[in-house]
C-alpha cells in the first residue's frame, strides 16, 4: 500500500545556496558569493548541486538554524516529527498545501546587501543567485499562501534586509520578519501562530540563548555544528557585534556532531565568530576547556575530516605557539589537510581606524600596535600549521588616504607569506545607517583601492586553488570534480583580470 503523505504543519527551508550539496565550507561559501554572470546550469551542476531529500520531502541535509528551530519547537511545543519537516527549495510543492500553519524561511543574503557578496556585484553583471534563488522560492510560498492561507515568518542571518526592505518582505508574502536566535522567543511566536494569533511584524531577540539550545534531529548542511553564539566585540558592520558570546555546552555539540555522522555526514566546521575563544570568559581564552572538547570530538568514530571558521586575530595572540600546534594536532583528523584556514578580520592597517569602528576587535592589546599584531598573527599561524585567510574593508567610515597606503604597505608584506586576503566592500548593518548609505560601492572606489583590491586578488589567484584542492580533497570529493573546478577557477580569474584592466585608468585617484 503506499505510503501517505506527509502533512506537516511546520515548513522549515532555505534558499538554494543554503540548501545545495557541498562538501566543504568553502564551497557554501562561493556559492553565496556567485551571480547569475555564472550561468545557471553551472551553478546547479557544480557550484551549487541539489541536496538529497527522502520520499516524504526531508532534506538529507538543512542549514543549521532550521535544524535548531526544529529540535528546539519539537521539545518545547511537543510537536513529532511529522508534524515539522526541513525540506528543500525543490520539494516544497510537494508539501505545501492546506494543512500548513506556517512557513519558515531562512536566507544569509535575502537582498543580495550582504558584505562580501555586495563586493562581488560590484565587479560583476547580473545578480546575486542567493537574490534570485530566494525570490523565486518566495513567489512559490506566496502562491500557495494566497490558496492555502498558512503564515510566513522569515529568519536568518540576513533578515536584517527584510527588515530593512518592508516593500520587498510584502511583495514576497512574508508576514514576520524575526531578527536573532530562536529558542528564547521563537517558540512562544510559534505557539501563537498555531493557535490562530498574528503577532507583530517584525521580532527581534537580542539574547543568544544557549542554555535553550537542543540537539539536531537530522544533519546539518555541511556537518557545521556551534561552538558558540555571539561575538560581541562591537564591529559596526557585523551583526555579531552587539551579542555578547556565550558558548553552547559540549555535549550539545557532541550530540551534534554525532547526529552527524550518524546520518552520513564525515566531515565537521567548527562554527564560532572566534573558535579561539571556545569557553573563555570575556576577551580571555581558555586552552583548556578547548582542548577538551577538541579531545572529545576526536573520538567520535566515522568523523573524518574537522574545519575551522573564524578566529580573532587579538584571541589568537593570546595563546602561545605550543598551544597552537596543539590546537592543530587535535584539528587534525583522518582525512588530512595542509590548509587548515581561519579567517581572520584585519580590517584595516590603522589599528586606531579599526578601533574607532569596533569597540573590542584589538582588546586586550593597544590600538597602535595593530599593524606588528597582524604580521606576528600571520607568522605565528603559519608556523603552527594553519593557513591565514585575512579580511579587510575597503570604505570603513573615517578612512583617509593615509590609511589606504598603509594598508597596501602591510598588504604588500602578507602576500609574501602563505595566505590569502579578501578585500570586502563596507556596507552598514546598523538600521539608521543603512538609511543615510554610507555603503561603499565602485561609484566610491579609488584608483589607490583598486590596486589594493588587485594585489589581494592577484595573492588568492595563487593560493586559493590549492587551497579549494586540498579541502575537496579531505572532505571527500572526487579527483574528477576537483578538476573541473579547477578549469572553472582558471576561467574566472581569466575574467577577473580583465574586469581589473577595464577598471583601470577609469578610477579616480582620490575622492
Ligand atoms: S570581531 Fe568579527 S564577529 Fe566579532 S563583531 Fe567584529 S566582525 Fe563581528
């Protein structure tokens, strides 16, 4: 007899860019950062593969926020399994219909106003496909809202640009647009909805909620799991900046990990804004508490393959190098890697620029010695066996001339180490700001940025192939894909280049 299908009341999904089939980190990442300059048929095939979903819809794999939403309203709204579903952009119609209450939407970069993907726009045609993809997932939910009258509350670490584009939110049928973490507030939101209530427009929580977080039910896109919430050292760009962290228990992520494995995921990202500072109290790390859940996690059987996220520069330098090559050998697991990357946010070469523009980035050590701090943080990782993935913001209010030249100064001292850099575009996350647009785009862009933006660009044409090698590598993909990949990169930086020479002589040289 066949089986019935499933009538959920819950609906959890995520744009295509967070739902496609990736090995590792980096491959989510660019595919983020993609627009519709790639064709479509490349990014479905390669960049961006379908994920797996069961007979019933599930996704074999969700973005990890679904996954929370849905341990989290499972335990506290006592709902099954059945009745909530994580599912992807392309099984939706099979479950939409007139049993569901709710719909939830999750998207990094809804608008296409994320920081480093705006950057993308601005050397490249067309649109972002987390954009496109989001839209056109949104236009199918509002179609079946318009028959079957459920609600849509939309979530995830871009809903900030709903917020912020209401016109936009109303044309995609949102009816809630919720700001923050989950399980202090959302389950209560949730509870209301069933029972018939329309809450307000628009959420925000302010608290992490940690000591809330359950265990994933089912796998997490890419096996990221959370090491901790938050980061708040104040950086007005970044949505962190305000939260203070605070780190999830190491069972929960045990548990996850695990959960993982179970499910056919080897492979793991250690998710933090700073996993140096995995059970530290305030700016201050704790090698120990890290260390023991680095010791824990390796013996989980059938993980193979463990990577990192983002580090601070000011938490890195507070551990000596014994501890950091002791860091590395725990990170180390069967499936070896030579690019253990962490990405790390310069900012700027003007430590007193960086200060003025995040409150905490250089505590506990002085604004001053920023430019020494980043070249020691680059030797002193490199030597310890990880490879430095470096950022920079090009635009940061306040930024004079000066601080362009000496960031090309300290630029031009990296890219003689092993390392890549990416140079990203500031665009405001504060609401108020976002108003007065302070954004900096190519309309603002400067012959002396553009030659800065160039000498990182030219570092990562050499170093970041190997880099995408090596990881496909260790988290499992084949020798064949890997190489299409690589002719696919050649292209692109064959057409990078020639977006460099178009550009230049067109900048001015000052603003
Ligand atoms: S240090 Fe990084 S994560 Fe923390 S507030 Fe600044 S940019 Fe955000």
């Amino acid at each position: 007899m066949a089986k019935k299908p499933l009538k959920p009341s819950i609906i959890l999904v995520s744009d295509r860019t967070l739902s496609g089939k990736y090995n590792i980190l980096f491959e989510g990442i660019f595919a983020t950062m993609q627009t519709t300059h790639t064709p479509e048929l490349a990014m479905k095939m390669l960049v961006s593969p379908k994920m797996k979903s069961d007979a019933d819809g599930r996704a074999w794999q969700a973005a990890l926020g679904l996954r929370r939403i849905e341990a989290s309203l499972i335990h506290e709204l006592d709902l099954s399994e059945d009745d909530i579903v994580c599912t992807t952009p392309e099984r939706l119609g099979d479950l939409l219909g007139d049993h569901v209450k709710l719909v939830m939407v999750s998207s990094s970069d809804p608008l296409g106003m994320g920081m480093s993907n705006t950057t993308t726009t601005c050397f490249w045609d067309g649109q972002l496909y987390t954009k496109v993809w989001t839209d056109k997932m949104m236009q199918q939910i509002k179609q079946a809202k318009d028959k079957f009258g459920f609600m849509v509350l939309a979530g995830g670490a871009g809903a900030w640009q709903w917020a912020h584009d209401k016109q936009t939110a109303e044309n995609q049928g949102i009816d809630i647009v919720y700001e923050g973490y989950f399980e202090t507030d959302g389950p209560k939101l949730v509870r209301n909805i069933l029972n018939g209530k329309s809450p307000e427009a628009h959420y925000i929580c302010n608290v992490c909620g940690v000591d809330k977080v359950r265990p994933i039910k089912s796998a997490s896109l890419m096996g990221i799991v959370e090491l901790s919430r938050g980061c708040g050292k104040g950086c007005r760009f970044c949505t962190m900046a305000k939260h203070r962290m605070e780190h999830v228990d190491t069972d929960t992520i045990l548990s996850d990990i695990e959960i993982n494995v179970a499910n056919g995921v080897h492979s793991t990202v250690v998710g933090s804004e700073d996993f140096f500072r995995y059970g530290g109290k305030g700016y201050k790390p704790n090698f120990a508490a890290l260390c023991g859940l680095l010791g824990e996690m390796r013996k989980i059987k059938g993980l193979d393959f463990a990577q990192i996220d983002h580090g601070n520069i000011s938490t890195i330098l507070q551990f000596t190098n014994d501890e950091l090559k002791e860091i590395r050998r725990l990170m180390s697991l069967t499936n070896k890697t030579e690019y253990l990357w962490v990405n790390m946010g310069i900012e700027s070469a003007n430590g007193k620029l960086v200060e003025a523009n995040s409150s905490g980035k250089i505590v506990p050590f002085e604004a001053d010695n920023w430019y020494e701090m980043v070249l020691d943080v680059a030797d002193k990782m490199i030597t310890c066996g990880f490879f430095p993935v470096f950022s920079i913001v090009l635009g940061l209010p306040g930024e004079t001339v000066a601080d362009i030249e000496l960031t090309k100064k300290l630029m031009g001292e990296l890219v003689q180490k092993r390392c890549v850099i990416f140079p990203i575009f500031y665009e405001p996350v504060i609401a108020d700001e976002v108003l007065t647009d302070t954004r900096f785009d190519i309309n603002r862009m400067t012959q002396r940025h553009l030659d800065l933006y160039i000498m990182c660009y030219e570092q990562n044409f050499k170093n970041v192939p190997p880099m995408y090698w090596d990881n496909q590598r260790a988290g499992g993909v084949s020798w064949a894909k890997r190489a299409l990949i690589l002719a696919l990169g050649k292209t692109e930086v064959a057409a990078w280049r020639k977006n460099f020479k178009r550009l230049r002589g067109q900048l001015p040289q000052e603003q």
